[in-house]
C-alpha cells in the first residue's frame, strides 16, 4: 500500500485515494492522489498529482498530470503538461512537459523543451528542444550545447570576467 498523504477529500468531499496501475507489470497499487492542491514535501511509494503542485517529492513511482514540482527524485517519472525544476529518475516521459535540469538512465522526449539534460539513453521526439545535452551522441538529438561546447563556454566567460577584473583594478 502506497501512503503519502492521510486520505483526503478533495472540494466534494470525496475521498482521494484511489487505484492506479503501477511499475510495468500493470497491477493495480492503491495510491492516495493530490488533486487541484498544493503540498510541501510528498514522500511515498506511488504519487499521482493532477492540477496540483508539491516542493519536493520522493517516490518510485511519479505521475504528474498539469502539475509542478521544484524537485523530483523517482524510479519512474512520467510527467504530461507539467513542469519540473530539478528532476532525477532511472526512466522519465516527459510529454508537453518542462524541466530546468533532468538526470536519468533513460529519457524520451515529447514536444518538452529541457535547460540541463543527462542521460543515459536519450529519445527525443519532433518539437523537443534541449539546451545542453550531456550523454552518449544521437542522431535526433539536438543541443544547443552538448557537455563540452558548455565546459567550453564556461571557460571563456570565465576568462572575461578574469580580464574585465584586472581591467577594473587598474583603474
């Protein structure tokens, strides 16, 4: 049993737990769902959230329906029209969704735009865009910066401001 919350009610005062199909196996879990709420940290084995939003949320399996999160760590993320901040997970889906910086094993890609991608295996969709892509090369993958263009960007802008520096001292 799956608990991240005391069971609820949402607006009509019904209950929110409900059932949902988890891991690839398809068994249905019980699970307790955020529904149109916004909560501090969620903790639990399954967490479904629709319309809702959460700080940090901790679970092996994440489902994010028009939701948000500042940090996600799961076994599994899936998230549809939804946003993340930071976001670490063995396998992601991020469909019509955004994240600022994703770390995982295995990724796929649908019309999300992503700032800071890692991974381990990487499929990218039609209409994805990614900024700085760090991970094996991919024919359907395309950066803006991959990890060296960025480390090498880091270094001239380091440089500048190195010499912008000295300049101000002289003065």
């Amino acid at each position: 049993m799956s608990t991240m919350l005391p069971p609820s009610r949402d607006g009509d005062g019904r209950d929110t737990t409900s059932v949902v199909k988890a891991t690839s196996t398809k068994s249905p879990v019980e699970a307790t769902e955020l529904l149109r709420t916004d909560a501090g940290d969620i903790d639990a084995t399954t967490v479904t959230m629709d319309r809702s939003g959460a700080d940090q949320v901790t679970g092996e399996r994440v489902i994010m329906n028009r939701s948000g999160a500042k940090t996600l760590q799961a076994r599994s993320a899936q998230l549809d029209r939804s946003g993340v901040v930071g976001l670490k997970a063995d396998h992601v889906v991020l469909h019509s969704s955004s994240a600022v910086a994703v770390t995982a094993s295995e990724l796929r890609l649908v019309k999300s735009p992503a700032v800071f991608v890692r991974a381990g295996n990487a499929s990218v969709d039609e209409g994805a865009r990614i900024a700085v892509y760090a991970g094996p090369p991919s024919a359907t993958i395309q950066p803006i910066l991959d990890a060296k263009g960025a480390a090498a960007l880091g270094a001239g802008f380091g440089m500048v401001l190195l010499l912008l520096g000295r300049l101000l001292k002289r003065r």
